[in-house]
C-alpha cells in the first residue's frame, strides 16, 4: 500500500476483478449471458430453410430443397450473369460495330411478374439497363467478358469483368440520339470505342484480360436489372434495344447469328424469365432481362446472417451482460459498500476507471466466445438448410467476432458508467436497454433515411461492423437495413458506440468527484 492510503492502479484493478469473480451471481450471468447468445444464434439460422418450386400450374408443382447456383467471375467474386446474347464464334483477333437507335424498358410493379404494357407492367427504363457489343469468353455465367455498352442513365459504358467500369459519351440513347458502338479484340488486348456520327470514334478504354481463349463469342446483348424505384421489396425489369448496320470483322466459325439466354433458367437472379431477340429488314430488336454485375443482391440471392441470426444472439447477451454491468457498481451503493471502497482508495477516478476496464473485459470475453461459435456454426447451419450465403474469409469471420464482443464491452462500460451516475440499477438497466438494445430493433423496423441516421447516431451504428455483403455503384439497389447492409464502415462504425462510452465514463468520474459517496 502506497503513501496516503492509495493503492497503485494494479492492486485496484486486482480488486475490482476479485469483486466481480467472487459474486457467484454475476458469474452465472456471464455464463448466461454465453450460452442463451450461442443458442439463440444457432438456434436461429437452424429454423432458416430455402428451396425452390418449378412449374407454373399448382397441381404440377414440384419444389427442391436447396439454393441454385451463384456464378463466380474471374476473380471468385460472386456476380450476376443474365442476359440476351445475339453471337458468334470468332477465332482469333476480330471487332464488332453496331448501332443502337433506341433503348426502352418496362418496370414491372408486381416483384417477379413478367413486365408487360398491362396493369402489371408500366413503360420505363432504368439508369443500369444495358445494351451494346460483348466478346466473352463462353456464354456460361461467370465467364470473362469486355462490353462496350449504352445505357439507361449513364451514358455509354466500357464494363469488362463484373467490377471494371470505365465511362464513354454522355447522354441517353433516341431517334435524334444513336450511338455507334465498336468492340476490338488483339490477342488478349480488347479496346472500346463509341461514336455519335460514325465517322470520328473516341476511345473509351482498353483492357487485357488472360481469360479469353483463341476462340471467342462475339455478338450483341441487353439486360435490364432489378430496381427499387417502386416499392421496398423490389420490382424486376426488361429492356428492349434495336441495333443495325452490325458488322463482325476477323473469322468467325458460324456463319449465321446464334440466340443464347445467358443465365437463363437459373433463379439465383430475380428476373422475369426468358427474353428475345429477333431480325428484321436488317434491324435486330432484343429484349433481354437481368444484369451483368457484381452480386450484391443480399435478402434475394442470399441471406445475411448479420441482419438476424448474429444480432439475435448479440441483443439477448447484451441485455444479460447490460444488468451485471449496472449491478458491478449499485450493489456496492446499494449495500453501503462505496464508502469503504472510497476510503481504502481516495482516488475514486480510479476505481471507476479500473472497474470499467473489468467490465470491459469480462463483457468482451464473454460475447467473443459466444460469437467464435455461433458464426461459423450459424453459417454452416444456413448453408446445410439450402440458403446461399455470400463466401467470406478468415479475416472478415474475425472482424465480426472480435468487431461484436468490442460492441458489446462498450456497451457494458457505458451502463457501468450510467449506474455510477443514477447509483441504481434499476435505472441504469432501464437505461442501457433504451440505448443499446431498443435502436437495433428501431432502426430496423423503421423504412427510409430514419432507420438510417438511428444506425448512423445511436449504439446501434456499431452494428455496421457485422456487415459483409458486397454492395457496387454498378448495381442500383436499396442498400439499407433491411435489404442487410449498414451505413457506417466496419471498423469506423464502433467510434458511435465508443463515444457513448466515453461521454458516460466521463459524467461519471466528474461527479464521482463532486458528490459524497
């Protein structure tokens, strides 16, 4: 023991520690508070089933366990690959060029009906429909492709293997509007080129792509992806583009045009069936539904685990460690037992302090564990039960189990701090349920920009470290909370949580200082 009574910060922390372990209440809780966040975890994501039914007629309907398959592009990201193809075989080096005089769509206003001009299906056409010329590699989803492509939203575009976007001329294609597309390939060197009038072209870009093999398909395509411009739970849509004066240069091993659904059949991408293509008088008129993109479709391609299965455990744990927080401090003011505490250490800032590392800790632990084994075994049970989850790696299943037990330790650290402020339990419990477990719940029952900036003030912004679905600026769709995406960065996020943390620790030790005990 040090000069004046005060003990060095070691010896506090040390008895802090001994208070907390020698409570067989508060360690029953911690064991609890485990447990029922495991369980509820697993619990959760086994109760989640996919499959899918074939068959229009509900007598002849057959249904399947299971999730079809996701394509993966050149560089094992998942994408979306569904599209009308117009193609042929080209060996060796080549170029295409066409012209595109209109590009129109259909938005569908029932999800997943087909888009039609009825009560069903309303004229429209969405920033990311695509239209344009396309070499790929095979029209098998996934495939490494180069496309030089108009728009409905954002101008021309030279897109080639999922994520690589590259812009070209602005504006819409009209009648008074067309644009000349042209697509060159030189050994592995593929360079795009648009025009207005045809006779000057300007070069958008080139690339060099290693997965294209001697023999190509060369042709024309169109897509039109989902979009949310009508309703929160999704609406599909079609594009309908014409091209003429198309010229294919280089060799190609089929003399006629061949129509490929690239994609089609497969129902990991919500589109509106097959599409169409036709020639006529030299004009070819295809009709094409999907999209060529990043996969980022959570909630519709594949479930997230971190907007349920995760955060149910995580609240249930929370709430639990939430109560041993706020007791860890009103007992000892509830029993008459901060004088002496206060009397064997002066310095109460101290003890706070040594206290909130002790809470910090055990908190942490606990929901560490907890997540350690509910993530993987939550995601290992989805997978079994046919959903699809996007693949994520070492670092990232660490991030959200060391990113959920930092949350929830300052989660903790703040109650601690609110108990020390009330010297109740009962009121800092009451407290740290309004702050930390009713705005998860809030923010995602809440639709548009509210639900948004909650997750972007309250605690509950720490969330956002969960999030490990793919989103793209190539892809228009809702990335809120309930389509399974956070606002906040990752790491970034738990600076909300933190502060909150912080601004309860620092109210506490300034009145610690001014009161008696």
């Amino acid at each position: 023991m040090r000069e004046g009574n005060e003990d060095g910060f070691a010896q506090v922390l040390r008895a802090e520690w001994t208070k907390l372990r020698t409570v067989r209440g508060w360690l029953i809780g911690l064991v609890v508070a485990a447990v029922l966040g495991t369980l509820l975890s697993i619990v959760s994501a086994n109760g989640s089933h996919s499959g899918i039914c074939v068959g229009s007629n509900p007598a002849n309907t057959r249904c399947f366990a299971g999730h079809p398959a996701v394509p993966a592009g050149p560089g094992g990201q998942v994408v979306a690959d569904t599209y009308e193809l117009i193609h042929r075989s080209l060996d060796g080096n080549g170029a295409i060029t066409a012209r595109i005089t209109s590009l129109a769509g259909i938005i569908s206003e029932q999800n997943m009906n087909r888009a039609s001009l009825t009560p069903q299906g309303r004229p429209g056409l969405v920033g990311w429909a695509k239209a344009g010329v396309i070499v790929t590699s095979s029209t098998k989803p996934g495939a490494p492709y180069a496309a030089v492509m108009a728009t409905g939203g954002h101008g021309v575009r030279f897109q080639y293997d999922y994520s690589h976007d590259i812009a070209g001329t602005p504006g819409a294609v009209s009648p008074g509007n067309q644009r000349w597309l042209r697509l060159v390939r030189q050994g592995d060197a593929l360079t795009a080129y648009d025009s207005t009038n045809v006779s000057s072209w300007h070069e958008i870009g080139s690339t060099t792509s290693t997965g294209l093999p001697n023999t190509v398909e060369i042709g024309l395509f169109v897509t039109s992806p989902v979009t949310y411009a009508l309703s929160s739970q999704g609406n599909t849509t079609e594009a309908i583009a014409r091209f003429d004066q198309v010229t294919v240069e280089g060799r190609t091993t089929t003399a006629v045009w061949q129509h490929t659904s690239v994609g089609g059949g497969n129902n990991f991408y919500p589109t509106l069936g097959f599409g169409s293509a036709r020639l006529i008088g030299g004009t070819f008129v295809i009709t094409g539904t999907g999209d060529i993109a990043p996969g980022v479709l959570a909630g519709m391609i594949a479930q997230n685990p971190a907007t349920g299965q995760s955060i149910i455990g995580i609240l249930v744990g929370l709430i639990v460690l939430i109560v041993i927080a706020a007791m860890f401090v009103a007992a000892e003011y509830r029993r008459r037992l901060i004088r002496t505490t206060f009397t064997a250490m002066p310095n109460r800032g101290r003890v706070l302090y040594a206290k909130a590392i002790v809470i910090f800790a055990v908190a942490g632990l606990t929901e560490a564990v907890a997540a350690a084994i509910s993530i993987p075994v939550g995601r290992h049970l989805l997978i079994s039960n046919g959903n699809y989850l996007f693949p994520i790696g070492a670092l990232t299943t660490a991030r959200d189990v060391f990113g959920s037990a930092i949350l929830v330790a300052l989660s903790a650290v703040a109650v601690l701090g609110l108990a020390t402020i009330l010297r109740r339990s009962s009121g800092a419990v009451a407290g740290g349920i309004a702050l930390f477990v009713v705005p998860v719940i809030l923010g995602a029952t809440v639709t548009g920009s509210v639900g948004e900036w909650i997750y972007r003030l309250t605690p509950a912004a720490g969330l956002s470290v969960l999030d490990s679905a793919p989103s793209s600026p190539l892809v228009s769709y809702p990335y809120t909370i309930q389509n399974g995406y956070y606002p906040l960065g990752a790491w970034v996020s738990l600076i909300v949580p933190c502060c909150y943390a912080a601004l309860a620790l620092g109210a506490a030790a300034m009145l610690l200082r001014r009161r008696d005990a």
